[in-house]
C-alpha cells in the first residue's frame, strides 16, 4: 500500500478528502508564486501589473487559505513570472 493512502482513506470517509486536497494544492501554487516573485526580484504592484489585474486578485492568489482562485489567474501569474502550468489528471 503506498505511502499516504491510509490517510487519504481517511479523509474520504470523513468527506473532507477534496477540500483538503484543495487547500493543500492553494498552499503549494501560493509558495511557488511567491517563491517565484523572490526569485526575480519582483513586488506585488509589478506582478499585479504585468498580470493586468489589482492587487487585491493578486493578494487574494498568494492567500494560502483563500481558496478561491482562477485557471485564468494563475495563467496570468505565470506568464508574468515568465513560467509555464502544468495540470494534470493523475488516477
């Protein structure tokens, strides 16, 4: 059995395996961004403009416990950090 099914198992009988799964991933991109920002010496106010968005989207994005976010905006995020998105199905 791999490593963490038992886990997930028990986050599907409690119903929260999704929302977990979610927050976790908002986790993750939230860091990658910021980390990515670091990385090029960019701010918020010039990501947020070369997104073309406020920065309220762009805080709302690097919020690790707001959930709520967009392909669209992490799209933008992305190309404006000169990045790529990978998505994929896994089973």
């Amino acid at each position: 059995m791999p490593i963490g099914s038992k886990f997930d198992d028990f986050l599907k009988a409690e119903g929260i395996y999704e929302g977990t799964t979610a927050r976790a991933l908002k986790r993750v991109l939230a860091w990658q961004i910021a980390e990515a920002m670091k990385a090029e010496g960019m701010t918020k106010t010039e990501l947020a403009r070369r997104m073309k968005t406020s920065r309220a989207v762009l805080d709302r994005l690097l919020d690790a416990k707001n959930p709520a976010v967009t392909l669209s905006t992490i799209s933008r995020a992305a190309s404006a950090l000169g990045r790529r998105i990978r998505l994929e199905l896994a089973a």
